[in-house]
C-alpha cells in the first residue's frame, strides 16, 4: 500500500494511505505556552480510518495525541500545566519550556514508508537554551489492517549543567512517573483493554517493567475495536522501562524511563530513545496482540 506525504509548509506533515489520512505530525503548533509548546502526531487513525488519539482534551489539555513530553528535565516543565511539588501537589510555575522546531533535514514517501526528520530546540520559559534534540519518524504500513510508526530522538544538553530526568514519582507522588512517549487515547477507550505480554489488565498493570504494552479499545458509533501497541527500543536507557498505563479514568499508555529513578544528562553530552507504535484495526486478543508486539520489534531492527 502506498502512502503519500503533504507537507503544509511551516506547520505539518500529514501522510495517508490511500484515502485515509493515518497522521498529522504538528511539527509548530500554535500552542499556549503553559501547555509546553511541542510537536505532536493528532488526528491518528487505523489503516480503516478509525480515530485512535485524542486533543487538548479538558481534564488535561497538554495531552495531545502522540507527543514526547516530559515533565521534570532539572527545573523545567516540557509536560504542560502545573508541576508536581511535593508536599503542595500541583503548582503553577513560570518553567513552562518549549520544544521548537528548527529545520526540517528528511521528507521522503517511497513506496509504503515515509520518513521525517527534524532538529528541534528546547528552551526554557524564560528563552534560555537546554536541549537541542535530532528526531526522525518513519511510518511503514506492515498489512491491509496495520501500520506502524518508529520514533527516534536524540537529546543533547546545551544548558549549561547536568539535567536530571525524572517524573512526578521521582519527586514524591507514588506511581505518578509518567514521561516519554505518550498516548492519550479516545473518550471511548476508557474502560479498555490494558495488556502486557504477562497478560491483560487494567489500572494494575501501572508500574510494570516489560519491554511492550498494548491497549485495546471499542470506538462509539460503529463498536468497532481497534488497537495500539507500543514497543521499547531494547538500546533505550532503562530497559525494558516501567509503563504508565490508565484504562479507569481515561485511555494512555507512555513507557517511562524516568518513572522512578531520575536518570542525569550531563551537559554536553546526549540521551537516545526509539519506540515502535504499532496502529492496528480490530481487538487481537492476547495472542494477536502480541504478535502485533513482534512486528513492532522487526520494525525497529
């Protein structure tokens, strides 16, 4: 299957499969600059067209779609909203930093991938230098029913001193360690499926060591299912990372390297990571979504 990249210049790159339109990478939002300006992938769909990510939803409008957001690097907020200070909860603070994009180096559509490549600039609220970041995404369609988006970014520290990389749980909320790679999923996922390759869950699952998580949710209107699968690059700081993971509440799943152990950068020098994210119609059961689990490892190799 063929896919076609349309590049509205200075603000997105959308790439489609046919008549579908499987992502919109958001590389210059025009976001508030308390959510944390980054780029994002929103709207997400299936090779069958069904919506599988959520915007600026109201509980917490900094989730948005697929982005790499992270809420403690030192004194800064590249998450959104309020920061975690223990003892006070969540506190508004003037640490808001952004991530923004530079200049774009690949856009190639051969065949059934494309490839994205970029270098972004992290700065403080204040406008002061912290990370410059090389990342690249490519999407590959695996089937008439799948396809798959390898994510890779590499940050280095231009701040000045060591960045420490840590979550709400390394500052004291217990199994709040978000960071990373997230996904917000649809209204409608809430109440999903949450799995692990030790087998399916919920909300117990948070926390778990294991090199991919999975999630399996119904869409409103037609009940169709559909699934997501992320899979931690075996190279990646952490390995295999604990994952914040909701279904009670609302849809998310983010391998979390930062979860309860801060991880230093000193400056100068640079932090990789590499996820697949495979995007797949329809609820595979265990089985099958494990082996959509295995195919998001082939894409990686």
């Amino acid at each position: 299957m063929t896919l076609q990249a349309n590049h509205a210049l200075g603000r997105s790159v959308t790439v489609s499969a046919g008549d579908v339109e499987l992502f919109s990478y958001v590389y210059s939002p025009d976001t508030p600059v308390l959510e944390s300006p980054k780029p994002y992938l929103h709207p997400i769909r299936t090779v069958g067209g069904r919506l599988v990510s959520l915007f600026r939803p109201h509980d917490h409008v900094w989730h948005k779609g697929i982005a790499w957001s992270l809420p403690h690097v030192g004194e800064h907020n590249f998450w959104g909203g309020p920061t975690y200070v223990h003892g006070k909860f969540y506190v508004q603070l003037e640490n808001n930093g952004s991530a923004t994009h530079r200049e774009m180096t690949t856009l190639t559509a051969e065949g059934d991938r494309v490839e994205i490549g970029h270098t972004l600039d992290w700065t403080s609220q204040a406008g002061a230098p912290v990370i410059e970041e090389r990342r690249s995404l490519a999407a590959t369609v695996l089937d008439g029913a799948t396809w798959a988006l390898v994510f890779d970014t590499a940050m280095t520290n231009v701040s000045g001193g060591t960045l420490d990389f840590g979550s709400p749980t390394t500052k004291g909320r217990e199994n709040a360690g978000y960071g990373g790679l997230f996904w917000r999923g649809p209204r409608s996922f809430t109440g999903g499926v949450i799995q692990s390759p030790a087998g399916a869950g919920g909300d117990e699952l948070r926390g778990t060591r294991a090199e991919w998580f999975g999630f399996r949710g119904r869409h409103d209107e037609t009940g169709d299912h559909s699934t997501v699968v992320m899979v931690d690059d075996a190279a990646n700081p952490q390995h295999p990372p604990q994952w914040f993971a909701r279904s009670e509440d609302f849809a998310c799943l983010c391998p979390a390297p930062f979860f309860s152990e801060e991880v230093p950068l000193p400056d100068g020098e640079t932090l990789r990571f590499r996820y697949a994210v495979v995007i797949a119609d329809g609820d595979r059961g265990e089985d099958g979504t494990a082996l959509l689990a295995k195919q998001g490892r082939a894409a990686l190799a």
